[in-house]
C-alpha cells in the first residue's frame, strides 16, 4: 500500500516539468518563426522615400532574445521542479522507511511475547516500552494500572528518555478527571498540544501543565471488558503529532502488553490458589497427627522435668558441681530436640511459595517417619524402611515432598486400622528410566478396582472424617516436580502407591 503511495506521488510531479519543457519549447519555436516572416515582407511600393535607419540592438535581436530569455526561464522551471520532487520523494521515502521500521519493531514486539512465560512478562515490557519510546524520540512510555481500590493509578512499568526527570510512582485519578473518564471507557486520549484538549478538560489541562507534560497519547489496556490501566506515551521538551496511523499501532502495542499482563495475573492467582489448598491440605494432615507431634515433644519435655527435678535434689544435698553440669547438658540437649520439632513443625505450616532445590529423598522421608513414628506405633503399625542407598538427588521443594510422604503414610496407617499384620514399607530406588521412584505399600484394605482412579479426585473419601483433598493435593506436586503419582493393588493384600521425581542435575544443599 505504502509502495503505490510513493509511485502516485512521483508520476504526479513528473508531469509539471513536463508541460513547463513544452511551453519552453514552444516559445523558442516562436522566436525563431516570427522574425522570419517579418522579414519576408519587403515589397515596397515606387517612389516611395526609405530612411535608413541603423536598428538597434533590440530591434534587430528581439525575438532571439526573447526566445533565449524564454529558454533559460524554462530550463529553470524545470530544474526548480525536478528540485522540489527530489525533495518530495525524499521525504515520502523517509516517512515510508520509518513506517516500515516502526511496523517491524511491532511485529518483532508481538512474536516475542507470544511465549513469554508469566515471570518474564515484567522485564519484556520495560524492554518493549524503551524500544517503543526510543523510536519515536518519546520522553515517557509508561504503564499506569488501576489501583485496587479505584482511585489511584500506580505506575508498574516505565522507560524515561535520558535526562528527564522520572514520573511519580502514583496519581489520583481525580487530578485527571477527564482523562480517566475516556480510558475507562476505552477510549484513546490523545493531543499534540495542551491547547487542543476542550474546556470540559480544564482540570486536565492544569495537571498535565504543572507536570511539564506537551503531548500524550493514552491507550487503555482492556481486561475483561474493562481497562486495568493505560499505556500512556508523552512528550516533554516538543510537541508529537499523533496521526492515526501511529495511534492504531500503538493500539496494537497496547493489546499485547494488556494480554501478557492478563496472562501473568492469571498465572499469579493460580500460584495462590495452588499455594493456598496445599497449604489447606498440610494443616488438615496435620490434624491428624496431634498425637503424634504431642507425644513428640512430650519425650523432651518429661526429661527436662525428671533432671531438674534431680539438680534440685543435689543442689539441696550440697553436691558438688561438677556432678550437676551433666545433668544440665543432658537439660540442654532435650530441650534443643523439642525446639526441634517445633522448628520441622513450623516449617511444614508455613504458606510459602514452591523452593525447588537439589534434595536427598532418604533423608526428606526419613524424616516424615520421624513425626509419624510413635502415631505408628500407637496403631501398632511397623515400619520399614527399603532405603536404595546413595540414591541421586531430585530437585523439589523439601515440604511439598514431605506433605506428599506424610500423605500416603497417614493414609496407610488407616487403611490397616483393621488388619491383622500391620506393616508398612517404605521403599526407594531408581528406575531404569532415570528417575526415582518412591513406593509406600501397606497391608490394608486396598482399593476397590473400580474406585482407582476415584481416589485421586478431590473430595472423594470413604472416611467418616476425611477430606478426601490429601491425594488430589499430592498428584498436584507430584505433577508440578515432572513426576507421576499412582496407585495398584497388592497381590499379598493391600494397595501400594507409587510416585516418581525426575533427577536433578544439581549436587544436594547441605541447607535445603
Ligand atoms: N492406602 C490406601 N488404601 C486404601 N484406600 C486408600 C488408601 N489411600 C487412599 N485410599 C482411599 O482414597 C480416598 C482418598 O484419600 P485422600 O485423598 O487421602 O483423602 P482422605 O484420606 O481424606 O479420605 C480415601 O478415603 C480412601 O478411600
Ligand atoms: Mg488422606
């Protein structure tokens, strides 16, 4: 389109010339034909007196001159016209060139967002917004988002032309009352001087002058029929004409930034929402091992009682106290166990975002056994653990995995509520495939074939008590680690369920 712009444009200017060279020619034409015929007219009649007269220079080379006159008059013409549609193409060449580069910056911009994951999106827009604003020679390319409660915007991404001052953080929206109004209704705002905004935009006006503010175009990002924010473009130090053309790719630009946005906010609330049920799920698990975690912490405690109790005694028996500092490091070392527990305990409660590190699945198990052991026990339920040793590491987050453990392990020990040889096995090992697999098998009830694949819906359990949320939950992580959780039947009785994590590549964290 821009191409046959260009060419209209050039055949149009060629045509002047043209008609000047031909006029010029005519002229020439002229002067030489007129003189001829005068001078073809000599019959005289008789007797007729002729002064002679010496003719001057004019008279005798007028139309030579007029003629010559007329050329150069021509040639200059011409020369002034090819001049002026040099000029006129040089600059249709620029504006199409310019066009052409803006067009590529944006359909550059538009294939890289198409698979920018939600954590680059912030990072892609800073650079879209410089990219944007450095070509168009802008002082400001901003994004301003809608505060939550609808009365401020807050500045979220920004790049600022070299030597202007940084826009404020945030606004209220009724310094720019006119301005607002439009964008929430998704409509552009856009003027090239301050002079062109209608009286009904006074306020405006005085806002965007006391902020040194020339020209603006504002483009509303849409989300879900309303605008979350605005790309706001402006200049400080001259005045931008916007043309149409300019403000539908903005507009463009607009709408991939508003999407990406979208896309990044949906995949924040559903980090939350995952955070929050796993978080649900832990608490809920862990109300089932009140006991366990008493009897846990009871085990320290009574021992620091029963040796205070016997410093107090030799205290008062005048002892000596070399006899007493043991008794007060044994004090210290069960209180440190107790704190401990309580340290595992508060951990495994807290609501925190997924930490994948490089983790030995022995040692996260080994440690889920610990808290459940005496439960276990009170069940009289053994447990044995088939630990493949030196087994490589897995990259996960140490309390998603334990939650994982401690819900298949709760699970067992109620299958067995019933049976008579209550055992649980605990097995790890790495597959052929390279990952590795952990196995918890109970001697229970098992699961009914046909409710297999049941047991991992949310909300299905076959308990007077239960959530049924705790294997939905733990094929959630498992899933989230690029594993896989199942369940099968065991020949002997029981049921055994299995999951795998994939291998890290990493060396294990003496931290983590
Ligand atoms: N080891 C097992 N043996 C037999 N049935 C099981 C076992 N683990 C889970 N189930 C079945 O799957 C259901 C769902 O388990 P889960 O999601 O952990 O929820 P909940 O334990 O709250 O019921 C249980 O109610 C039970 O019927
Ligand atoms: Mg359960």
């Amino acid at each position: 389109m821009c191409n046959r712009t260009t060419s209209t444009m050039t055949g149009g200017a060629r045509r002047r010339p043209l008609r000047a060279g031909v006029i010029a020619g005519l002229v020439a034409l002229f002067s030489i034909v007129i003189p001829v015929l005068a001078a073809a007219d000599d019959s005289l009649p008789s007797r007729k007196q002729v002064l002679l007269l010496s003719a001057s220079l004019w008279e005798s080379y007028r139309w030579h001159i007029v003629a010559v006159v007329g050329l150069i008059g021509a040639q200059g013409v011409l020369i002034g016209a090819l001049l002026l549609q040099h000029g006129r193409r040089r600059r249709a060449e620029t504006v199409v060139r310019e066009r052409l580069d803006f067009e590529t910056l944006v359909s550059d911009l538009s294939a890289r967002f198409v698979d920018l994951r939600g954590a680059e999106v912030d990072e892609g827009i800073a650079r879209g917004l410089r990219r944007v604003g450095e070509h168009l020679g802008l002082d400001n390319a901003l994004i301003l988002e809608f505060s939550a409660d609808d009365r401020a915007v807050h500045l979220t991404h920004q790049w600022t032309a070299p030597g202007v001052p940084s826009p404020r953080p945030s606004m209220e929206l009724d310094r720019f009352p006119w301005s607002v109004e439009r964008v929430r209704r998704g409509e552009i705002v856009r003027f090239s001087k301050l002079d062109e905004l209608p009286e009904a935009a006074a306020v405006d006006r005085e806002e965007l002058a006391a902020l040194g503010i020339k020209s603006v175009v504002g483009i509303p990002l849409a989300a879900a029929g309303t605008a979350m924010g605005v790309l706001t473009l402006s200049t400080l130090r001259r005045a931008q004409e916007w043309s149409d053309d300019l403000v539908q790719r903005l507009e463009f630009v607009g709408g991939i930034f508003s999407s990406a946005l979208l896309r990044q906010r949906g995949e924040i609330e559903l980090r939350k929402l995952r955070r929050d049920l796993t978080h649900v799920g832990r608490v809920a698990t862990m109300g089932e091992l009140t006991a366990s975690i008493a009897h846990e912490l009871n085990q320290p405690l009574t021992a620091i009682l029963s040796n205070a109790q016997v410093a107090e005694r030799l205290i008062d028996s005048g002892v000596d106290a070399k006899d007493l500092r043991e008794i007060v490091s044994d004090i210290v070392a069960d209180d440190k166990r107790a704190i401990d527990v309580i340290h595992r305990l508060r951990a495994f409660f807290k609501k925190d975002d997924t930490n994948q590190r490089p983790l030995d699945v022995n040692a996260v198990i080994q440690d889920v056994v610990s808290l459940v052991r005496s439960d276990a026990t009170t069940r009289g339920v053994s447990i044995d653990l088939e630990l493949e040793a030196g087994l490589p590491v897995v990259l996960a987050d140490r309390v998603q995995l334990q939650q994982v453990v401690l819900n298949l392990i709760m699970n067992g020990l109620d299958a067995m509520r019933t049976s008579d040889d209550r055992r649980l096995a605990i097995a790890t090992r790495v597959s052929a495939d390279g990952v590795v697999r952990v196995s918890v098998s109970d001697r229970g009830s098992g699961v009914a074939e046909c409710e297999l694949p049941l047991v991992f819906e949310p909300f299905y359990t076959t308990k007077p008590q239960g959530l049924g949320m705790g294997l939905s939950i733990a094929r959630s992580l498992v899933e989230a680690h690029g594993g896989r959780l199942w369940a099968q039947n065991n020949s002997n009785g029981g049921a055994t369920f299995s999951f795998t994590l994939p291998l890290s590549k990493e060396r294990p964290s003496s931290s983590g």
